[in-house]
C-alpha cells in the first residue's frame, strides 16, 4: 500500500515571477504571540466560550474554531483538512519555487533521471514520481524534454491530494499515494517542509508542547512531548536555555523513510529548505505565505503554513529504511554537478549572434537564479539511493 499524502502532506511548485513571497532558504522568524493560560482556561475577553471565529480571507469557510490544538494537529486541519488550502488553492498565487522560475530546473531533474536510467540497464520501464506535484509543471516538463528512448521508457507519476490538473498529458498519471516498488527517481521539491509537525518550547521545567488558537494564532503552553519525540529533540534539535524552540521533525522523518522504502532501485531526492544540527535557529522557523507576502503563521486555512526541513534527521531515517547511499548538499552543488552553471555567454557573440546572444544571456540568469546561495541555491539537497 503506498503512502497517503492526507497524513504526510504535499508541497506544490509551480509559480510565477520575482516577488516577495518567493520561498528561500532564509529564516523568516515571524514575531510569535505571547503564551496565555493552559489548554481549558477561559477564552479571552470579547469571546464567549465555544464562539466559532471568522478568520482569514473572504471565501474561507474551513474549520475554524475556539480550540487548542497542537501545532501538527492545526496545521494538518488548516492545509489539508476539508476545504483546506491545499485542497482549496493555486500555490502559484502565493508563492515563487525552482520549478515555476524557469524551465531550467526541469532541464536538470531530466539530467538526473537520464543517470538513473543508465544504472538501471535496459530495463523497459523507469519511474519518474514527483511527490507533492501540485500543478504537474515539474513532472510534465521533464517528460516534455526527455529524448525519444527514455520517453517510451517512462513511467510518470504525479502524487497530490489535488485534484489532477487540466490539461496534463495524458502519459503522466495522478494519484494520492506514493507507489510501491519504484524503479527509477523520485523528486520530493518543498514537500517536507509542509509535512505538520509539531513546535516544543523549553521551560524552567523542561520541554512543552506548544499549543494554537487556529482562529488567530494565540498560543500556550501543552503537555509534554512524548518520550519519543523527547527522543528526537535530543538528538537532533536539543534547546538549553528557557524560551528557546524547536520544531519536532519526527513525523518528518517518517514521512522520508516511506518513501525510502518504496524505491525498490534508484534514487530518491528531497529538496527543501533545511538546516543541520548545528546550525537551528533557536527560535524555530515557522511562517505563513499568503499572496506573495510573508504573514503570521495563523493555521486557519487562509494561508500557506511552511517550516524548514531537519534534512540530517529525515537522511538518518532514510538509511534506516535501506537506504545505501546518502548525498546531503546544497541546491547550488547539487545543480552545479548536474551542468548548470549561470555563466554568462562570451560578450564577442552579441556581434554575429545578437538574438542568440540575448536567449543564452536569459538562460544564464534563469540559471543564476536557482544558484544563488541567499535564495534557491541555499536549499538542502537531499539524495539517497538504493541499488
């Protein structure tokens, strides 16, 4: 049985120009609500008790209503519960991605699965599967550009909880769950980082669960976590000083190894925007995207709801599930390796090629784009394969 994106979520890529919603691997640590009183005290002033709340924009009508929730339990409601907004929304008008910035990236996915292929032999079927696929852009890119014998040889799938997109080719098929027995490359671009999960906070007391208002964003303090995500934060994201937060990857991690553990041959690559244990922000990093503008995490359906990726954690799980190999690099390295450079075209041909001048001249910028390390070039590359 393959896994189920109504628990593991999904991440879409498909977006349009430069503006200042486009997702980087820049921490945007959005100023939090003060914590008010445990889970079952009274509501605050001007809200009667068990009131629902009308929050976010003109058109939501999702589940909102005068509870507490933990984190994970908000953010799965908010983005994939009934009328959620992945259910409910474009991504492409909220926010900008490597797939929607140009055809490059595409260009170099297709790169990647030609070497997959050629390790795979004569096989008559390779599997290309774009987990979290959105709008299609990335899986009917690749198979647009793939050279005529590795088309016949594909097998494309897109999996999302959206509906399947018009206009998709007819080649590309669409379902929920991730397949089992994978032979070729799976492609997870800015999935995990919507995979729910839960925020921890360490008291005079030790670590607390955070709990949400989904109407608004207003926070307290929980219980504590449980001895296995204690586990996890131990070992992955310790908090020493009172205040500090964490962002419990565990689900996260899960999420990675079934995947892991349904590539029978091949390579599986997630591609997020991350950070190592070494390096956690001490406040945590979760935000809100909402027509192209960074805006409060408030989980009430109205918005995108994103966290960055412990991507050393879900690699750690990955080789638990029979992963062989593992690759963890950045965005910039891993595109660079697969031929995309952002160097410019020699000047001297803008004189006996001036159009052909000015297309090379668009691609080395569209290349530059996806290698910049403040942008899209400072995402965590994650590869693992299985032989």
């Amino acid at each position: 049985m393959g896994v189920t994106l109504s628990t593991v979520s999904r991440k879409v890529s498909e977006n349009g120009g430069p503006y200042p919603g486009t997702r980087s691997s820049a921490r945007c640590n959005v100023p939090r609500a003060d914590l008010g009183s445990p889970p079952g005290a009274a509501p605050p002033a001007g809200r009667a008790p068990g009131a629902r709340s009308t929050a976010g924009e003109a058109g939501f009508t999702g589940n909102v209503c005068d509870v507490w929730l933990t984190w994970r339990a908000a953010m799965e409601r908010a983005l994939y519960g009934e009328n959620g907004f992945y259910l409910r929304e474009r991504p492409s008008g909220h926010f900008r991605t490597s797939v929607g910035a140009s055809a490059v990236f595409a260009e170099a996915v297709l790169r990647e699965l030609v070497a997959v292929a050629a390790g795979l032999g004569d096989r008559p079927r390779v599997d290309l599967v774009d987990v979290g696929a959105g709008e299609g852009a990335l899986a009917a890119g690749v198979l647009a550009a793939a050279p005529p014998g590795l088309r016949s040889r594909l097998r494309v799938t897109g999996v999302d909880l959206a509906p399947r997109p018009a206009g998709l080719p007819g080649e590309i098929a669409w379902a929920a769950t991730v397949p089992d027995g994978i032979c070729g490359l799976v492609i997870a671009n800015e999935w995990l980082d919507n995979v729910p999960l839960d925020v921890a906070e360490q008291t005079a007391d030790g670590p607390r669960l955070i709990m949400v208002d989904p109407a608004d964003g207003r926070e307290t303090f929980g219980d504590r976590p449980s001895p296995a995500d204690l586990a996890w934060l131990d070992r992955w994201w310790p908090m020493r000083v009172a205040g500090e937060r964490a962002e419990i990857g565990r689900a996260r991690d899960e999420a990675w190894a079934s995947v892991i553990a349904r590539l029978a041959r091949g390579r599986a690559v997630a591609i997020d925007y991350a950070h190592r244990r070494g390096d956690r922000p001490p406040y945590g990093t979760l935000t809100g995207y909402r027509h192209g503008a960074v805006v409060a995490p408030v989980p009430d359906g109205s918005r995108d709801i994103t966290a960055h990726v412990a991507l050393d954690a879900c690699a750690a799980a990955g080789r638990r599930a029979g992963a062989a190999t593992t690759l963890l690099t950045t965005q910039r390295q891993a595109l660079r390796t697969l031929g995309v450079t952002g160097a410019r075209p020699p000047a001297d041909r803008a004189r006996h090629d001036p159009r052909g001048y000015l297309q090379a001249l668009v691609h080395a910028s569209q290349e530059a784009e996806l290698l910049s390390p403040d942008g899209l070039g400072g995402f965590g590359w994650l590869a693992q394969t299985r032989p």
